[in-house]
C-alpha cells in the first residue's frame, strides 16, 4: 500500500510524514495522500505563506489542533525549507493517529 510510510511508532509517540502545500486560499486542510511508496506523504494545504517560518507555525498549531495534544508536543523533526516534512507528535498512539487520519490500520507501519 502506498502510505506505508506516513506514520510510524517512535518512543513516546508517532513521526507524520507531511507534503505541505503554503499560501492556500482557503483554510488549513488535509487534502489526501501525496505520492506512493516510499515518498508517501499526508498532504496539507496551508493557508499561511512559506515566508519565516509562517507556513511551519501554521501547520503545527494545525497538527495540535487535529491530534488534539499540546502544541509544544508537535516537534517539526526535519523539513524546516521543504515542503516535504517529518513532525514527531508526542503523545499520540499509532492507532489514535490512523484513527483520526482515517487510513487502513494495515497501510500505515509501526
């Protein structure tokens, strides 16, 4: 399955894989799955532009809201630059995030 690699367990928590697509018009959303295989990504539209770190802020305080944890629990691991983005959620089971994701249990790897 192509999202094998959006979520995996880590100590304490799960790393999301992210493909962040700033400046949206309209608000912050999920807008599906970008790419297959390895360069799986959960694909966020933006609405913040990628100027200072704006677009990384926004989608932080977005993930918190979603998975429902502290801000301070969302820690943007690598990506700073990219659009292509690794956040670690601490506090947040494998199986609470696919739940809340909505994909497969058996598409996602622990």
């Amino acid at each position: 399955m192509t999202n094998d690699v959006i979520l995996r367990s880590v100590a304490g928590g799960v790393t999301l894989a992210v493909r962040a697509l700033p400046g949206a018009k309209k608000k912050t959303a999920i807008l599906g799955i970008y790419c297959e295989g390895e360069m799986a990504r959960l694909k966020i539209a933006v609405q913040a532009p990628a100027i200072d770190g704006r677009a990384n802020s926004a989608l932080i305080e977005f993930l918190a809201e979603f998975f429902g944890i502290p801000k301070s629990s969302v820690e943007l691991m690598s990506g700073e630059l990219s659009r292509s983005k690794v956040f670690l959620l601490r506090g947040v089971t494998l199986q609470q995030a696919r739940d809340l994701i909505g994909q497969p249990a058996q598409g996602l790897k622990a």
